[in-house]
C-alpha cells in the first residue's frame, strides 16, 4: 500500500499497528486515509463507528466535522503520515474537505459572514455576504465535480438524487442549510444555491444596528405577539421573513404550546427554543403526509399557536387560513409578496389553485379574516439591507377588505433606505379588543399614532 514502511517492533495480530507510512504527497495521504478509515479488516467494529463520524459530519450535523478531522488526524498520528510544508492538523482538515467535506465551497460554506453560495456552473460561483451579492474566484473542475459535491450533500437524504429524471430536487442539511440544486434538461448546467441557517444573530440590538427597525417598530410588534395577533409576515426572496418571525417567537409566553406545519424544516424552533413545547411537523407527500393530513394531526397535538413556516400554494395557504380562523391566536405565516394587498390576494389565489370553491373576493376577505396584520418586508440584495416597510391591519369588510397602515417607511428623498418609520394609524378597536383579551393593552399606540 503505497510503498508502506513496515514497523518490526509492531504487535503483527494489531493490524492498527502494523505500517508506517512516512512522507507521501498530499494525493497520495488522502488515498490513504479513505482506504483505510473506515476498513474493518483493520479497525473491527469500531469502522461502523468511523462510518458514522463520517456519515454525520457529511451531512452537515453541527460538531461532527470537528470528530471527523480529529478522527483523519489520530490516524495520521498513528501511521506517521507526512506532507511536506504541512501540519497534520492543516492535512486532516484538507483531507475532510476533499474526501468527505464541500472541496471548494468548504471555506466559504463556513465562513460566518456568508448566507448563500449559489453555483450556476463550474466557473461560475456567488455568494451572499451579509446580504450583498458578490462574485468569487471559486472553480469546481468541471461539471462531473459539481455533480459530485452535489451528490455528496443529498447523500444524507436517503431516496433524493439530482438525475435527469427527478432534475430539480431540495434538501434540508443538519445545520439547517436548504440545498436546491437542478441540472439537465431544467438548466444548461448542474446548478446549486445553499442558503445557510442562522448567518444573523438576531437580537434586538443587532436588528436596530442593521436598520431593519426602530425601538418603537419592535416595541409594537412585541406588544402584538403578546397579544397573540395572528401575524403573516410578506416579502421577496432572501427579506428575513424567516428569520424575524423565528425571532417573533421569542416573545410568546413561553407556557403556550407552538405546533409549525413546514413543506421542509427550515424555523428549527426545537433547536433555537429547546425545552419549550414544540411540536415540528414535515410534509412527506411521498409517505401520504400531506398539509392537509398534517394539519389534522395538529389539531390532536392540542396546540395553542400553530406556525406556517411558508404559505406557497402547496396545500399551505387552506391550512394557515384553518390555523387563524379556529381560535388559534398567535398563529403565524410567512409569504412571497411585495406588498400587504398583493400578499392578501396572493393567499386568496393560491386557496383557489388548492381547489377551494369560491369567488376570489370572498377567499380574499377570508384572509382577512385569518390574519390581524401583515409586516412588510423589503431586502436589497446589491446593498446588504434588509427593512421592515409596513406593517398593515387587515380585516373584512362588506365591500372587501380593509388595509389600515399602523405603521409605514417613509424614506429620503435621495435614498430609500435612509429615512423614518412613521406612525400613521392607531390601531383598530377590532384588535385593541382582541389583544386586551389576553392581558395587552395598545392605548400607547393610540396615542402615538394621533400624536403623529
């Protein structure tokens, strides 16, 4: 085995024991290492153990890629594995990148300032660093290499493989990292976006520093989950929906017991809340697991608050209008609109394409009636900004729907993002009442608004 050193003084019946393998180049040690790591001829059972350090860190499970590169470093310890201009350290982390971790990818997969690699083809690689889209100097080989660290990230999701068959396909890694990845025919090239988890810390100091809101915006918005108003909150892609309603959680009491319905977990509140009373449930469409079967179960789950992770038309937006509308307060969604009216008709067109049989003018009047108030969300990809721009009650009327703005962006002259949050409406009786019911009183807001 690569011309292997043997070791005389070595017990021969411990075959853990027996090479040394001395200098090698670094394609040669990393042949090495994948050849023998997991072997049982050589480590018994304790390779099942080794596969699963393997298994786990390649799946993205958070602390196993530190057991994984200390496992490739024992071993070169014990085999006296060299690499010129090399510490094993530095040689067990590239051996694990190449082998088993994202090769190329690897440094800005990890780099914490990152949100989303997206890969359109070999030689062309972005990323989104705190929001801005930027272009590096990452090359994959070709497109085999792609297809292959691809692979290897679906890899933990039995059943789910990029062909051309099933050319689109999504995941969930165990860091909460969504893979979307495609290739031929649905696109040119074999192709990939990772948007990371929790790249933001979101705190209430953090959230004002970055100017997605104010003291006063966040003290409404606290004021009205504790009031349990059920909330949905709308933007484009890549805005914070996700991430401000996780942080909205924060401020429910805590002895209330949260349900959410997710096509794929990405809220994770188990991980971010842990000991609290969550339930997280996934569709399985595959496994007759659908939302509307999910939404049953979750109704024997005894929930308090039920969280939509994401309302796109996939059976999603008949069960969010269920959640609001069956005395769950406090129920949350999220949605991919630019505004608060194109969010309630969006809803409402999306119920009729999951077969609801109504007008459009009543569906419409039915999300109203689910949702108290709607929080606008606004992102610039090229600037890094991420702002919350309204946020609108909502609630049915005879004639439709009514839109009463609580609070609006109202920006410079010269620049949208530099500018003011103005209080422009106090909020409705119909929610002052609602929200009083569970110990909230709004008069404050009442009064700033008329001030205003």
């Amino acid at each position: 085995m690569f011309g292997i050193v043997k070791n005389d003084r070595a017990d021969k019946a411990d075959k853990k024991e027996e090479y040394r393998l001395g200098k090698r180049t670094l394609q040669e040690a990393t042949k090495f290492v994948q050849d023998i790591i997991t072997n049982s001829e050589v480590w018994g059972e304790e390779a099942f153990r080794h596969k699963e350090i393997l298994e786990d860190a390649q799946a993205g499970l958070p602390g196993a890629i530190e057991k994984a590169r200390e496992l490739i470093k024992e071993i070169l310890d014990k085999y006296q594995v060299e690499v010129e201009g090399m510490t094993r350290e530095q040689l067990a982390r590239e051996i694990f990148s190449y082998a088993w971790g994202l090769d190329v990818l690897e440094e800005a997969y990890y780099d914490p300032e990152v949100d989303e690699i997206r890969v359109n083809g070999p030689s062309a690689v972005f990323i989104q660093k705190r929001g801005k889209n930027v272009k590096t100097g990452i090359k994959f080989k070709d497109a085999e290499h792609v297809k292959k660290i691809i692979a290897r990230l679906l890899f933990h999701d039995r059943g789910v493989a990029l062909t051309a068959s099933t050319p689109i396909v999504e995941s969930i890694r165990k860091d909460g990292t969504r893979l979307t990845a495609t290739c031929p025919p649905v696109t040119r090239e074999w192709t990939m976006v990772l948007r990371k988890h929790d790249t933001f810390q979101m705190t209430p100091e953090n959230l004002i520093r970055a100017g997605t809101l104010n003291q006063e915006l966040l003290d409404l918005l606290i004021t009205m989950v504790r009031g349990r108003a059920n909330i949905l909150i709308s933007g484009g892609v890549g805005s914070g929906k996700t991430s401000l309603m996780r942080f909205l959680i924060s401020y429910i009491h805590e002895i209330l017991r949260i349900v959410t319905l997710e096509t794929d977990v990405e809220l994770r509140l188990c991980e971010h809340y842990c000991g609290r009373d969550i339930i997280e449930l996934e569709e399985h469409a595959d496994l007759n697991c659908d939302m509307k079967k999910l939404f049953r179960t979750t109704l024997r789950y005894s929930p308090d608050i039920i969280m939509v992770g994401e309302i796109r038309g996939m059976g999603e937006a008949v069960e969010a209008i269920k959640a609001c509308t069956r005395g769950l307060h406090g129920s949350m969604a999220t949605i991919h609109f630019g505004s608060p009216y194109e969010a309630v008709t969006g809803c409402a067109k999306m119920m009729l394409e999951e077969g609801l049989n109504l007008p459009l003018e009543i569906a419409e009047t039915w999300v109203a009636d689910a949702f108290d108030v709607i929080i606008q969300m606004f992102a610039d990809s090229t600037r890094g900004i991420k702002k919350i721009v309204q946020v609108t009650e909502v609630w049915p009327e005879k004639r439709g729907v009514n839109f009463h703005d609580l609070v609006v962006w109202r920006p410079s002259k010269y620049d949208y993002f530099e500018g003011e949050w103005e209080f422009v409406n106090p909020p409705s009786e119909r929610l002052q009442e609602k929200l009083f019911k569970y110990g909230v009183n709004m008069s404050r807001f009442s009064s700033k608004a008329g001030a205003a």
